[in-house]
C-alpha cells in the first residue's frame, strides 16, 4: 500500500502534504493503531462464529 502511494501522489505539490506525511510514518511502524485489537482479543468471536450451529449472516 504504501508503495502505490508514494507511486501516485506527488506529495510535495499537495494540498495534504502533511496528512501524507503522517500517513506514511504511521505505515512504516509496527505499532497498532488504538482502534485495531490485537489477534488474541477477537480469537473468541472468531472461534464461536465459526463453529456455531445457527450461525448469523453478519456479525
């Protein structure tokens, strides 16, 4: 992803220079971002979504 970026955007003549900017550091750390869970917190969700009798469509 972050090679179609730099790739398409010619960030130095943009208006979102530095929206960009931040974009790309955030993408170069392994750190998660707050909002994401790790795996190990939705590993239950996922367990009982997959092996539930009358499963729903959309969870």
């Amino acid at each position: 992803m972050l090679i179609k970026l730099l790739k398409k955007i010619d960030m130095s003549a943009s208006n979102h220079q530095r929206s960009y900017e931040q974009m790309i550091k955030r993408l170069n750390t392994d750190k998660l971002a707050a909002y994401i869970l790790p795996t190990k917190a939705i590993l239950k969700y996922i367990v009982h979504a997959l092996e539930a009798k009358n499963a729903k469509i959309h969870y």
